[in-house]
C-alpha cells in the first residue's frame, strides 16, 4: 500500500507517466486474452503497440453496459479455475452483469478499500461496522471486508437495516467507523431518539458513506447532508464513489471536497454524448480503463455516471484528481418540458420537506411522446393544499412541477425495497425505448 500512497502524492506527469506504463500491459493482457477485445482491435485495425499516450485510447471504440450485458463471458480472461469470487452488478439499467476475480483481482479489491479507510482518517486500530450486505452477490460489501483486513482493522459484518441491531452492536463492541448509505443514517438517529439512546456521544465518528452523496460541487453538505449533519455534528462524512465494473473506488479525505482518484487502479476519462473529452469545468461521464485487473478488464468503459471533476491540488498534499458528486447516470437524464435534469435534483426537494417520509420518482412516456414525471410520496398530510405547495416549492427550483400522487407510507418502502433488490429504489423508468 506505500506504493500506492506514494503515487498519489506525486507531480501528476508522473503519475501519467505510471499509469500510460501500466495501461500499455493492459492493453497486451486484453489483446491476448479476452475475445471481446482481440476481435474489436482486429475490427477497427487498431495496433496497440501504438496507443502510448492516455490521449491515445481516443481510438479505441468505448465499451458499454450493453457489450457488457449480450457478451458477457467474452470479457473473461483466465480459465474458469483461476476464478475465486463471481459478482453482479446491481442491474439498475438494465440485466445484472457477473464479474469473475482472480486471487490477484481480490487482492487489488482490498489495496481499494484499505486506501478508502486512510484516506478518510481512519485508523488500523479503529473497528468498522459495516452496514451494508455482503451477500447476494455484492461487490461493495466484500470490497469493505477485504479492505479492512488489508488495512489492518477489525471489521463486523452487522450487514444493512435493522437499526435495533446497529445500535446494539455499537454499544457492545464500540466501532470508531461505519459504511453504510447515508440516508440510514437518519433512521438510525430517528431510533436513538425514540428508544433514549445518547447517539452524539457514542463511538461512532466518523462514516464511509456509499450509494449515495451527502456533497454539492461545491464541497458543501447538500440537503441529506445537512439533515444529518444538522442530528448529528460530531460525526465525519466521506463520501465513496464506486461500481462494480471498475472494481475499484473514489474516496473522500479528511478535508472533505471530492472524492480521490487511485490513479494506479483505473485511468479515468471524461466524455460528452459524443464521445468526445469534455473541458475541465464541464459535465463528463467517467470512462474507465482498469488497470492491473486480470479476470475482466475493461478498456475505455462509459459508467453512465456524469460528474464534474476537479484537477488542482488537494489541500492534504494528493494531487489525484477527484470527482464532484454525481448528477445522475446517463440513462436517468429527463427532458421534462423543456428542462433537462436528473433524478437528483428532484431528490434534494423532497429530502427537504419534513411532511414527505418517503418517496419514489416514476419516469414514463406520454401520450405525445415525451417525458412524464409522477412522484409518488408517503406523508400524513395529503391535503389539496400541500400538492399545491409542493408543486409551487418545485416550480421555484426547479421550475416546473411533476405529477404528485400520495399513497401510504408503508406502500411506498415495499415498493422501495423489492425482494431481488440490494438497495433501496428510489427511480423507475418506464419510458418506452426510442
């Protein structure tokens, strides 16, 4: 791991210098062992040995969810013996993808995640509950597992929900650190106060916070982060950013603005529609290039995430790059009379109405054509009245109003939470395919 701390902190002509050497070898490993990417060279005559330059890769065709989804198994590098752990992505876009990880690919897992831990202030002599499953498949749990053991802390596999057990298991073991997605954490305050629970001034300190961001662009707290900063002051946020098909993460440090690039474990573009490099203080959705992973590397992978990025200097002495939170992911993007926006604009509304409990967003299609928004809301109030506020309150952000429908508290976190699911659902598309 001194390497790859090392690395970070380094002039960034060095740091590309690094990554274009270890690209070159995945590009070789790519062209002599996935079938996917020996036919697609093949195809579009492209000669690795002259892709040197990260700028290079611009040749290369992106890879893509669906690539991913109709060919899956030809992605796979090794034989099927050298495989120790099978994954899935999550499926929010589409079919879920299985992933297959060598020994090598677990041990680069876990260097991710021990990262994380030192980047956000953590200490090997903390315990870290973790709050998220490490079932079903789920790549992010056992990225935190593996990570603590590399890291050197010891970890309990409390797994998600159930805020009686958090809150037991934090009494009797006093973890320094959790990981879970942030809006549980809300929750967990919620029965801290029913049942009496001294919350503020228990040990937990600090959060790994996944799944969602609790950061705008510009470095503040958005709306569930003041939520929770507002119940609970004394305790760290660090937002992480990760998917399964990098096999790798973002993470924030100690000074809170943006989450850290590991330039040893992906390279990272930033692409329009296009697919052309954006400007520095342009949108782009992150495309990465994975680097030193043997099982399934991917060449030049469009996530379908957009961010802005940020390529000064951190203040804690990284010169990585770090993204901003996400806006939202391609496929989630919506035209809704005349204004373009993503389902995280609508979110930071409604975190921020103390009537709504919960929520879902529906996208579909019109009668005409275009994009519908109903928003489905759980609330004790139900009134004319509030439809009309809630409608004005969105006009003044956003402005224009969605469609609201009230249906049982209840309902809706069934609705959230399918069976299948290993999050909570919060955005259905039904939009027709164009």
């Amino acid at each position: 791991m001194t390497d790859s701390l090392k690395l970070q902190r380094l002039p960034l002509r060095e740091i590309k210098a690094y990554q274009e050497r270890e690209m070159a070898r995945t590009l070789a490993w790519v062209n002599a062992r996935s079938p996917f990417y020996r036919e697609l060279f093949a195809k579009e005559k492209i000669d690795i040995s002259k892709i040197r330059r990260i700028e290079d890769l611009q040749r290369i065709p992106v890879t893509t969810k669906q690539d991913l989804q109709l060919r899956n198994g030809d992605f796979l590098c090794v034989p099927p013996a050298e495989v120790r752990d099978y994954v899935t992505t999550s499926g929010t876009l589409g079919e879920p993808v299985t992933f297959a990880d060598t020994e090598n690919d677990l041990r680069r897992l876990a260097l991710s995640e021990a990262l994380s831990y030192e980047m956000a202030g953590c200490l090997p002599s903390d315990i870290i509950q973790l709050m998220v499953t490490v079932d079903r498949c789920f790549m992010a749990g056992h990225a935190c597992l593996l990570g603590s053991l590399r890291f050197g802390s010891a970890i309990i596999r409390a797994g998600n929900g159930i805020p009686e057990l958090q809150w037991n298991t934090i009494r009797r073991l006093r973890p320094a650190v959790c990981v879970c997605v942030p809006s549980f954490l809300v929750k967990l305050v919620e029965f801290a106060e029913t049942h009496r629970i001294d919350y503020r001034h228990s040990s937990l300190k600090r959060v790994i916070c996944v799944g969602e961001t609790v950061r705008t662009n510009e470095h503040t707290c958005n709306v569930l982060g003041e939520k929770i900063h507002a119940l609970w002051p004394e305790l760290s946020m660090h937002v992480n950013y990760a998917s399964t098909e990098m096999q790798s993460s973002f993470n924030e440090c100690e000074k809170e603005c943006g989450t850290h690039h590991k330039p040893d474990l992906t390279v990272v573009e930033f692409l329009d529609d296009a697919g052309r490099p954006v400007k520095p203080d342009e949108p782009g959705e992150i495309t990465v290039t994975t680097l030193g992973v043997e099982g399934m590397p991917l060449i030049r992978f469009r996530t379908g995430d957009v961010c802005y990025r940020f390529e000064e200097p951190c203040s804690c002495g990284r010169n990585s790059l770090r993204l901003g939170p996400i806006l939202g992911r391609k496929g989630q993007m919506i035209k809704y009379k005349g204004t373009t926006l993503y389902p995280a604009a609508l979110y930071d509304i409604l975190e921020n109405i103390p009537e709504v409990k919960n929520y879902i967003v529906e996208v579909y299609t019109s009668a005409i054509g275009t994009d519908g928004i109903r928003i489905l809301i759980g609330t004790p109030d139900s009134s004319e009245n509030f439809i009309k506020q809630l409608k004005d309150l969105f006009r003044s952000k956003i402005r224009v109003a969605p469609d609201i429908v009230f249906e049982p508290v209840e309902l809706i976190a069934k609705k959230q939470t399918p069976p299948t699911s290993r999050k909570i659902i919060k955005f259905f598309d039904y939009r027709e395919p164009k």
